[in-house]
C-alpha cells in the first residue's frame, strides 16, 4: 500500500533540516562577532585620542557674561537687579527722613511746582531724551554715594592719581582720605561734558560702565582712583555712543598735563577689566535712567518744569495719536500671514510722557 517509513521518520532526523538549522545558528554567531569586534575597534580608538587634542568652542552666550557671576546679581548687565548707587544713597536718604522728622522739617522744597486744574507742569527729559544737566546731576550724585558709602579702598594702579596724575600739581600724601564733595565731581564731569559735547544718554551709560567695572574687576571707587575712573568710563561710554566719538588726543586737550599714551593705556586696562562687555541692553539703559530719576526725587534734585502750552499740547497729542494709529496698523498686518518689513518704516517717535 506504501511504504510506511516515510510517514514515521521524525523531522528532526532528516539531514537536511539539520544543516538548515546549523547554518542560522552559525549566521547569528558571525553577526555577533562582528558587533562585538565593531565595538572594541571603537572603543579602542576612543582610548587613542586624548581629552586635550579636542578643542572646547564655547558659545557665544556663555562669553557674554563673566563665568564667576551670576548675573541676577550683576545690575549693569540684568534688567531686573538693583542698581548699586540707589542702594549705596539708602543709608543716607533714611537719615535725612528721619532728621526732616525729627525736626518737623518739609521733605520738599517750597520752590517746587505742582500741577493744577488750570495749569499742568511738564519737564522735557524723557528715557529718549533725557535732560543734559539734570542727567549729569543725578550721575555725579550716584558717584559721590558710591564714594562716600563704599564697602573698603580696594583698587588698582591704573586708576591711581598718585602713580598716574592728571596734572602737574603735586598730588598731597593724604589725597586718599579726604572724599570730595558732589559739586567737586559735578564740575569735573561737567567740564568733560561740555568740552566734548558729550549728550545725556552718554551720561547715563558712563554710569552703567561704572558699576560694571566696580563689579567685574571687584575694587571701589575712592578718593584716590575715583577721577581716573569717571574719565575711562567716559571715554569709552562716548566712542560705543556717539557716532562721531571723540578721539584721545581731544581728551588730552581738554585735560592738558595727560598724555596720549596714558590715556591708551588706561583705556586698554579699563577694557580688559570689563572683559570687552561693552554692551549695554535698553532695559538696562531704562532701569538706570528711571533709578537716577528716584535718586533725584530722594535728594530733592527737581527736573526743570515748565507750564505746558496749548500749542505743546497740541503737538504732544498729535505724536501720540500717530503713534496710536501706527500700533493699530501694525497690529492688522500682524494678523496676516506674510508681513513685509517695509510697513515698519514710518515716523519713528517716541510716546508722550507726562510727568
């Protein structure tokens, strides 16, 4: 009928499948060997090359700010930290708090004006355009608390006047404990101001160089280094400003006993010691100019105000309703898919402010 044999032989005694399933299993042992050896080749030539012949490229976020500070604490470089001169003048504007009080004296002064129903008093410096010898002012006042309230003498011959004078005149072997006086340093800025026909925001970004180079170089501004100081920060706050900076050599002429060489110097240390962190956000700038503006309020240092005219009043209202209608133009065009960049020029002016 057949041969039964064949119907009994068991799959796994057949040669064939024997060889078949030897084969798959020599395949899967190969590829493994072959991984493996993949992986050691790898692992050897990561041993090979050594930590140093790889060179580290930092980014260009991380060199913005010194390593060694955070920068929530650093005011010159984030927006949202505390100015060092509005607290240096806090000491002093709660003793004179407490003395009016005393006293039964007025905080303000009986000259200062007051706006009324018939009459609006308005003075003319704004964050854009800040008002020239007010700014100055109020920046020679930060200074003068940063002097009279530092923490210690900590400096730096560079900015020594004994070592590095800035005029022929014998400097006084005592010059380091006596502290000046703000209409000493006043007129010192203002001298440089006019001279080089400096503008306000330059003030006000002198200042901003100021508490970053007390910070980044950890020293104090003292009698001793003080005008050394004041004068770099200047110099360095008109070149990063003013588009037409003025030159060292102009500087020289205004101060006539320095020389070009020392100015360069004092220039080229006062960079180094900022780490070339000349950058100075609008935030920044703002915060500072609104912190000169209290400071000017605790010391009674009133802007010049003027009654506000029907014809100023006419124009400011004008500019702000420009501005209005320009922010309703840009707000339309935002809402459409492609937006041209050429609908954002236009007459570029600042908002009426009203103090």
């Amino acid at each position: 009928m057949g041969n039964s044999l064949t119907c009994c032989v068991s799959p796994d005694a057949s040669p064939k499948v024997n060889r078949a399933r030897g084969s798959l299993q020599q395949q899967q042992l190969n590829r493994r060997d072959r991984e493996q050896q993949r992986i050691d080749i790898y692992q050897v030539e990561a041993d090979l090359v050594e930590p140093e012949s790889v060179p580290h490229l930092q980014h260009i976020s991380d060199r913005e700010l010194p390593d060694d500070l955070d920068p929530e604490c650093n005011p010159s470089d984030h927006p949202r930290a505390s100015t060092i001169f509005l607290s240096k003048s806090q000491p002093d504007v709660r003793e004179k708090r407490k003395s009016n009080h005393i006293n039964h004296v007025s905080p303000g002064q009986l000259i200062k004006k007051y706006s009324s129903c018939s009459t609006i008093f308005i003075d003319d410096s704004t964050v854009s355009q800040p008002n020239l010898r007010s700014t100055i002012k109020c920046v020679t006042l930060a200074i003068y608390y940063h002097i009279k309230n530092r923490d210690s003498d900590r400096s730096l011959d560079i900015f020594d006047e004994k070592i590095h004078p800035l005029t022929r005149e014998d400097v006084p072997d005592d010059y380091f404990r006596h502290d000046p006086d703000h209409k000493h340093i006043y007129r010192f800025v203002r001298t440089l101001f006019s001279a080089a026909q400096l503008t306000a925001e330059c003030a006000i970004v002198t200042l901003v160089y100021l508490e970053r180079l007390l910070t980044y170089a950890e020293i104090d501004i003292c009698p001793s280094n003080w005008k050394r100081i004041v004068l770099g920060a200047i110099l360095l706050a008109s070149k990063v400003w003013d588009d037409q900076a003025v030159w060292n050599v102009d500087y020289c002429q205004i101060l006539k006993d320095i020389t070009v060489e020392d100015m360069n110097e004092m220039e080229r240390h006062f960079l180094e010691l900022l780490q070339f962190n000349i950058n100075v956000p609008g935030s920044v700038y703002a915060k500072y100019y609104f912190d000169l503006r209290s400071l000017a309020d605790d010391n009674n240092l009133n802007f010049p105000l003027e009654p506000l005219s029907k014809e100023r009043a006419q124009k400011l209202e004008a500019i702000s309703r420009l501005c209005e209608d320009k922010y309703k133009d840009l707000s339309k065009a935002a809402m459409r898919r492609s937006f041209s960049a050429d609908n954002l020029v236009g007459i570029c002016r600042s908002n009426a402010v009203l103090s």
